[in-house]
C-alpha cells in the first residue's frame, strides 16, 4: 500500500509495505501456532516477493546473502478475525512490530528516521489460516528503490550514531520518489528531522506549516519535500518528520 506524505513542490511517495510473507518452518499440529516462523530467521526476498500477499519462500542461513530478518512474531487477538479492515490489522501489527524495530536498529527516533531501513507485517497463507494460524511476522528491510538490498549486518542494534554511512542512509529515487539508500541513484537525500510535539496525528496543513517553518534549516536547497511515519506509529511516540534535500546522482 501507497501513502502520499506531505511535502513541498513534489510529490513523495513513502513505500508501507503491508504485503503478506509466510514461513513453512515451525509446528505441524493446527492451532494459532501452526507454521508459525521464528524470531532471527532469513530470507533472500525480492522486491515482488515481500510485495505478495503471501509465498513459500523457504528460510536461509543467515551467513549468505539475504534481504529480510525476522524480527518478531506475535498472534490475531481472539476476537479479531482475518477478515477485519486491512486498518485495524495495521494497528494490531504496528503494536507487534514497532518496538521489535526500535531495538533491532537501536539509537533515536530521529537516527532510524534518516536510514532507508523498514519493517513489513506478513500473515500466514490461505492454506494456513485455514489450519488455524493466527500468527503476524514483522521483517527488517533495507529499501533501494525497486529492488530490496542486502542487509548489511544482523547484530543487534544495527545503528550507530548518526551520520550514517551512504550504504544504509535514506534517499528517494529522482522519479518514483522511492525510498533508496544513498549508495544508489536517487535525486533527494534526508538531511535532517525534527518534532511535533503533539499527541495527536497532525493534518496535512499542520504537517505543511511546521515543514514550511523548520525545514529550510535542515536542508541545502530551495525544493525540499518531508514525510512522517503515520498515525499508527504516531500514537506509539514516533513524531519525527524527516526533511529531504534535493540531490543530482
């Protein structure tokens, strides 16, 4: 799913992905559990892949490359069922992933904000919501446009301070306005953040005059564009907004 971010003099589209990835590993009677993957595992998933509903893309050692980790795992409530709103499913997912993604990358809001490293929720496929399952599987990504890249390391916080080094800084692509590292072509680069200190989600207006009023001073050029994490991860103490810097690479 596509959400279009506030921004000044383009249009910035921020990829949240919400596609569907399954595991075939884990137990074999039904039940919630059933197949449910583990915490740590890796995947070498191509953008398509980590894009689906769902796949049967098997596990690999995490000493070759991959593209994805898991990061945590976590059950539907009981009284919500798969067939709830995609909305509600992204709340209960947000809850699940968010603070796996705060630990597995470490440091501040703002220093993840400025790297083009992102987590996607996934359920279980049709065949194993049939046999019960009831699990959600939260992975790490690191975006690079079209394509997924490698993930660089898998300790355990990945990030240092900031500023972060070109292969995992944040960019967008020049056309599609893609979340990118900065090690591969891109036209706008994030350069700085800053905070609305508010507890509720701010309107496009309010996103506007306070980007408008504290971007020109985090970024190196006249066009600059800006973005936030949205609501849901809002109400969880996310209220960075992110201002980019157009860029010629």
């Amino acid at each position: 799913m596509l959400k279009t971010p506030r921004l000044l003099a383009v249009v910035l589209l921020l990829l949240a992905p919400l596609a569907a990835v399954v595991a075939i590993a884990g137990p074999a009677q039904a039940g919630p559990a059933f197949q449910q993957p583990s915490v740590g595992e890796c995947r070498a998933l191509t953008m398509a892949e980590f894009s689906r509903a769902s796949n049967n893309e098997a596990a690999v050692e995490c000493s070759q490359p991959h593209t994805s980790r898991v990061i945590a795992t976590g059950r539907l409530p009981r009284d919500v069922s798969w067939s709830a709103p995609l909305r509600r499913l992204n709340r209960i997912a947000v809850r699940i992933c968010d603070p796996a993604w705060k630990s597995a990358l470490g440091t501040s809001y703002s220093s993840r904000a400025m790297t083009a490293y992102t987590w996607g929720w996934f359920i279980p496929t049709k065949a194993q919501r049939d046999r019960g399952a009831r699990w959600i599987r939260c992975d790490l990504v690191l975006m690079g446009g079209k394509a997924l890249v490698r993930l660089p390391t898998d300790n355990e916080p990945a990030l240092t301070s900031p500023p972060h080094p070109n292969r995992i800084a944040a960019c967008l692509t020049l056309r599609s306005m893609a979340y990118t590292t900065c090690a591969r072509r891109h036209g706008w680069r994030a350069t700085g953040t800053f905070v609305i200190r508010q507890k509720a989600h701010p309107t496009d207006r309010q996103f506007r005059r306070a980007a408008l009023r504290r971007c020109p001073s985090r970024v190196s050029t006249r066009s600059f564009a800006w973005d936030d994490h949205g609501p849901d991860r809002w109400r969880l103490g996310d209220h960075v907004v992110i201002c980019f810097s157009r860029t010629r690479r």
